[in-house]
C-alpha cells in the first residue's frame, strides 16, 4: 500500500504538539486536525450524559456506546482552518476544561471510542496533505504517514507550560500538582492496553525543552521540505487490510536451510494479533471481556520457499464471519511474490465454559472493520 499524505505529530501531554502543529500547518498553508480535541469532545459528549468516573465500568461503557451512536462529531472549514463541531456547535472552548482534562485519559483508553474516532480520522487523507497531532498518529492512524514527528520535552518544562495555558488548570493549581496530573496522564497514555502512547520506529524524535516554537516549527517544515524519506517497519494497511513485515531468524528455518512449514502458522498468528489490534481490540483486551477464539482449521498452500535473513510481507483480512465461526486469510510475499497462502478458522467460545457463543456485538463491529468489500 502507498504512503499517506499526512504529516503526523505525536508526542506526551503539554509537549507543544497542538502550537507546533498549528503552525506548521499555517507555514505550509495545509489543513491541521487535532485528535485529542476528538478525544476532548467525546468526553465532552458522555459527561453531558451522566459519565462519572465512580460509576461501575458497565455503566460508564453503556453511557459511551450510547454517546458514539448519537454524536456528530465533525471538522469543518471556516476562514480557511478546520474547526471540530460535535452536533453542530463549535466545542473548542468547552473541552478545555480541567473536567474534561480529568476524564479524558480514561474514556481514551476505551477501545470502541478509539476505533470510532480512528475510522473518523483515517478519512482525513481524502483531503490532501494534512498535518495530525495526537497520541498514535504515526504508530495506528497512519503507520504508513509520509512524516513523522515525535515531540517531547522534560516533566518540568511542560507542567511549565499547561500552567501558563489558560483554562486547563484548576485554579489555585501550583507548579507540583500540575507535574503529578501530567505525570498521571502519561502513565494512562503510555500504559493502556490499546495504541498506547509511543513513538513510532520511523518517527523523528524532537526534544523541545530547549528550543523555541519557532526553532520546533523550522525543524519539522524543513524536513518536510527536504522530503526526507522513510522506511516504514511496519505498514497496517489503512483499508481493509492488516500488513506487516518479518525479518526470518535462524531459529525459524529447518535442516533444508528453509523455513519450516508449521512456523508459518506461527507468522499467521502474529498478524492475527496485528490485525485485531489494528482494528481496535487487542486479543488479550478480548480475552478480558470473556471471549476466546481457538482455531478449529487451518490450511497452507506452500509455492516457495523462504530463508534465512529474508524480509517477509505478511497480510491479512477477515474473509467471512458466521454467526460463531470467523475465517482469516493470511498470504505471506517476498518482494511482492506470493510465497504461502493459506487460512485459519476460528470459534468464538466463552472464556468459562469453552462453549461456542455467537459473536457479542464489539466483536462483529471489530471483524466488520477488517473485512473487505466482495
Ligand atoms: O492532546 P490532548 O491532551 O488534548 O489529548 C487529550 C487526551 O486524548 C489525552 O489523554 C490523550 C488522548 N489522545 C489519544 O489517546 N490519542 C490521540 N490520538 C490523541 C489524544
């Protein structure tokens, strides 16, 4: 698949993404989306319906799913920049609060909510060269974004500059307590089961501690302009597909100097774990919510072989979903040559009872989003 014509910028709370972004934008004269405003404005959306931290976790995801289907969340132009309107009404003053800045982290942690505001931004690249900002831009939005920037600076520096921003902080709020809530919120970012916070292999690493917006927004416009080019690790398809790439090892080949043929099934389950994450659901995340998929069939078609030290490109999709069975298709190349070809079927069973179950509704929308137009 082709590169995307984005430019991402991913990087910690209060490291100057949002000014950096913005002006970089403003420089190339191109549009710029702020995905954490997305992420502000659904929170936004389920306080409004009652959401509150101390309420069961059943209740909080009943508020969310219900949120995710009746909001309109959109950007639309005016005068030239791209304002976020949820139902209608500009909310770019409402979500940043300090109460919203205290929910955010958590719904954000929510895997519908991301593969809901992941499909939304993924449609951003109809638009021509953009530049995004958020948390995994670089790493799942976009892992195939033509530019990747990952912006940080010191914990000091930026609970510097939260506080000099007006709104964010509750008042009375000191130099400590800005430090330890930021502190909080990259632990959330950084740690949650679902495209957590990090940067991306091909990123480049910006460190703005000691450098000037100005100097920030040179260096990312002047790579840009360079048109420095990169070599993505792994590209997840932004279609249908899931993609990614696998050096073979030597402990993966077999006496004939080869790759042993049941190691590709192992490679068929690495981009299994690949795809449910790319489409919002991690397998252990589905494990925890009760549902197991235990493979009842698999079949590989072997045309050549592959060895030792050789970069393999592994693919994958959802071929068909029954009401308890799911087939995944897998196809492995070197250089674009079909090497294997083959698939594995899967049963969706209780966690407790090993009894096949019909899908439960997350996991038709997760299987819904890997599964290509016939
Ligand atoms: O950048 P920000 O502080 O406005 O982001 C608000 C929250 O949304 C923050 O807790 C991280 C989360 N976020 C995310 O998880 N992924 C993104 N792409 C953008 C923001």
């Amino acid at each position: 698949m082709g590169k995307a014509n984005v430019i991402a910028i991913d990087g910690p709370a209060a490291s100057g993404k949002s000014s950096v972004a913005a002006a970089v934008a403003e420089r190339l004269n191109i549009p710029y989306v702020n995905t954490g405003n997305m992420y502000r404005a659904v929170a936004l959306a389920a306080m409004s319906e009652g959401y509150e931290t101390a309420d069961s976790e059943t209740k909080r995801l009943e508020i969310l799913s219900s949120v995710l289907k009746n909001i309109k969340l959109e950007y639309v132009e005016s005068e030239g920049i791209l304002r976020l309107l949820l139902d209608g009404e500009n909310v770019e003053a409402a979500i940043r609060t300090p109460d919203v800045a205290e929910q955010v982290s958590a719904i954000a942690a929510v895997p519908e909510v991301r593969s809901w505001l992941v499909d939304l931004q993924r449609k951003f690249a109809e638009l021509g060269l953009i530049v995004m900002e958020g948390r995994d831009i670089g790493t799942i939005v976009f892992p195939n974004a033509d530019y990747k920037f990952f912006l940080t600076a010191s914990p000091e520096i930026r609970a510097k500059r939260r506080l000099e921003q007006s709104g964010e902080t509750f008042d009375g709020a000191t130099l400590e307590s800005v430090a330890a809530k930021i502190a909080k919120r990259d632990e959330m970012d950084t740690s949650r089961a679902v495209a957590p916070l990090r940067k991306a292999n091909d990123a480049v690493l910006i460190d703005s501690s000691d450098k000037s917006l100005e100097q920030v927004v040179e260096l990312v416009v002047s790579n840009v302009e360079a048109g420095i080019p990169r070599t993505p690790k792994m590209e997840c398809a932004m279609g249908k597909t899931t993609t990614m790439e696998y050096r073979v090892a030597y402990a993966d080949t077999d006496k004939m100097g080869v790759v042993y043929y049941a190691n590709y099934l192992v490679y068929f389950e690495r981009l299994r774990n690949e795809l449910l994450r790319d489409a919002g659901l991690p397998y252990a995340e589905m494990e925890k919510r009760g549902v197991m998929l235990p493979v009842v069939e698999a079949v590989c078609n072997y045309k050549k072989a592959a060895e030792y030290d050789d970069l393999l490109t592994i693919s994958g999709w959802v071929e068909e979903t029954g009401k308890t069975h799911v087939k995944i298709c897998c196809e492995v190349r070197k250089n674009g040559n079909l090497l294997v070809s083959g698939h594995t079927v899967h049963v969706c069973v209780d966690i407790g009872t090993w009894r096949p179950i019909r899908f439960p509704e997350f996991m038709r929308s997760v299987l819904e989003r890997r599964t290509p137009a016939r």
